[in-house]
C-alpha cells in the first residue's frame, strides 16, 4: 500500500469514527426496528454532496442500515425523476425544490439546511461588485427557473430591475457548461456557484490554460447582495438534504442521517483537500484543489430545518410573491419540515393553505 492509499485510510477511518459514534448513539434506541440493507443518497456536484459522500465513503450510516450509496445527479430535471421514482432515500436539493415537491404530493421532508450561500457572479471585469454593475451586460446563467437563477431574479427585482429586460441573459443547462463559456471567452459574466466558482479561478491561473484563459474575478457576491436588499444577515436557506418514500416514517433513523450528515460536514472543513479527493473521485471534472479552495468561500453550516424554519418562511415568502408555481403553488404547511418532538409530522398531506408554515416559522403551535 502506498504512503498516499494509507494516508487516505486514516483520514477517513478518523472522519468516520466520528459519524459512526453518533449513528451508534440513535441505533441502540431503534434495536426494536428493522434493520435497512441499504440507504441511498443523493445529491449535485456542489459542497451541499460533500458530507453525503463521506458518509458513504465511511459508511457512516451502518449503526442503522448495512450500506450507504452515492449518487450524483447532474440537473434539477433529473433531481425530480429520482425523488418521484423513489431512486434515493435522502436527496441533497435546493430548498424551494424540496417544497414544490412536497406541496405536489412526493412525499418529501426537509431535513436540515446545510448551503446558506455559495453564488457568485464571476467576471473578467474586476471593478464589478455589485449586481446592479452589471446591467445592460451579458451573463452565462445555469439551470432557467431553478437556483441560482430565482436569485438573481429575486435581487434584481428588489432593486427594481427586471432581469429579463435590464440585463442579457444566457440560460445554459449546467453550471459546468456556463464555466466554460467563461473559460472560453464566449461570455464575460457567469452566474456560478462553488466550486464551480473556484475552478474557473484556478483553470485560468494553470498551465497551459492560463497562456490563453482570460482572467477572472469574483464580481458579485450574492449573499451580501442578500443581506443588503433585505436588510438581513447575508446568509440564504439555499439547499440542505430532504428524506423521502417510507424513510420519513422512521424518525431514529431521520436523527442518525442527521447527526452523521453535520459531523461529515465538519470533517469536510477540517480536512478541505481530502474532501475534494473524495468528491472528484465520484463526480466528474471536479478537481480536488477546487474543491478545497471553494470550502472557505462557502457558507456551510448543517441547521436542522425546524431550526431554521423563520430564515426558510423569510426566503419562501419572497419566492411565493414572485411566483407561487416555484413553491408549487402554495407555501408549503408544517409537515414539510421534520421535527424531532413530531417524527411522523412529515406524512401529513399538505394543507390547503400557507397559514401552517407561518405559524411554524413564529413558533405557534399547529395542532
């Protein structure tokens, strides 16, 4: 075994005993229950899958389940199919996602948020900081309808610009597609996030690229942009992790997925170039050094979603005035958000009404 392969083993044998201590904790209160063969998770190539690979990497999970699987998915079309064909039991996904699947009957429940902000407008123009800066110029924007692009029209909106009519923009499918746009010198502004952020970076700064890459900048950043408009702290409920299928019944198990999910995020920090080893080895045209490079950029904090239910009411609110078909047509009742005092809360069918998820978010009682 090679000095690397043994390096490698340690560190993850120490990230995982960790995990695995705290699954230890919720498996000897589910020794009544069956035992899972597996549990398969999910997520984007973005900072929110880190913490589920090392949890698959570690099988972190095995105080409550014999396996634990990864799967990347690539756009938020494909997110959709695996939630409603049942092709995962954990998905990492954009908050608003997780509502409008659970406002249209999927049968999803929201675990935490662990993504508070991770988009930035990178732009060969260096004076650029702003997002008002860029109005009237062209830019590269990933996935039409979904995030990041709903924040960009969130914050133009807000200050009074339309996103369609003062700016030029270019939907692409991907972020990796806008990237190379950027990379290429097709587009001077991408709408990214990390660390497709700080793999455009680091591409144009290496050999031989850098000869002929343009030279990038972080223009605006979208968080600050955030906490400016709204007069709150810079800090966006943007993705977390979301159960669904039959594994919303099992609330021991809801608790070990997130207990290992927020101690594999914290080996994740500690150890950012061994994350990016991890995450490039399951996700393709990831580099490693990107990923430990964009790991300080990113607000990465795993808050149970019962935790964070007003930031998440704040930011919903702002969605269903927009447009209410985002949320799925309705704000999204108390049942979307897992709580621990109401494991089984999740299987409600959705309500009517918004009213719920308000009350939630003020902290009133909705039974």
């Amino acid at each position: 075994m090679n000095t690397f392969s043994l390096q490698r083993r340690q560190l993850l044998a120490a990230g995982g005993a960790a995990a695995l201590g705290l699954a230890a904790l919720g498996s000897a209160s589910t020794a009544a229950a069956a035992r899972l063969p597996q549990i398969a998770l999910a997520g984007p190539p973005a900072l929110v899958s880190a913490p589920l690979i090392h949890m698959a990497e570690t099988n972190a999970l095995q105080g409550v389940a014999d396996a634990t699987t990864f799967t990347a998915w690539r756009d938020p079309d494909q997110l959709r199919v695996m939630a409603l064909g049942r092709k995962a039991d954990v998905l990492a996904m954009p908050s608003n996602v997780a509502a409008n699947l659970y406002n249209r009957g999927a049968g999803v429940t929201l675990l935490n948020i662990a993504t508070w902000g991770a988009l930035w407008v990178v732009t060969r123009d260096g004076v650029r900081k702003a997002l008002a800066d860029f109005k009237g110029e062209e830019i590269a924007v990933p996935f039409r309808g979904d995030m990041p692009d709903l924040m960009l029209q969130l914050l133009a909106a807000r200050q009074g610009l339309d996103l369609r009519r003062d700016f030029r923009v270019r939907y692409v499918p991907t972020p990796m597609e806008a990237m190379q746009l950027l990379i290429t010198r097709r587009v001077q502004h991408a709408l990214l996030t990390e660390p497709s952020v700080s793999m455009a970076l680091r591409k144009t700064q290496s050999f031989p690229l850098g000869l002929v890459a343009p030279e990038l900048h972080r223009g605006a950043d979208l968080q600050q942009e955030w906490g400016r408009l709204f007069q709150r702290a810079p800090r966006i409920p943007q993705a977390g992790i979301a159960a669904v299928g039959d594994l919303r019944q099992q609330g021991a198990v809801l608790s070990a997925v997130q207990q290992a999910y927020a101690s594999s995020l914290a080996w994740c920090r500690a150890n950012p170039l061994e994350c990016g080893r991890l995450m490039a080895a399951r996700i393709d045209l990831l580099m490693p050094e990107a990923v430990a490079d964009a790991l300080p950029h990113s607000q990465l904090d795993a808050v149970p979603a019962h935790t964070a239910r007003a930031d998440i009411a704040f930011f919903f609110e702002q969605l269903h005035a927009r447009d209410p078909a985002l949320l799925g047509g309705k704000l999204p009742d108390a049942g979307f958000i897992h709580s621990p005092a109401q494991p089984h809360a999740s299987l409600a069918a959705p309500a009517s009404s918004h009213s719920g998820f308000f009350s939630l978010a003020q902290g009133t009682s909705l039974t």
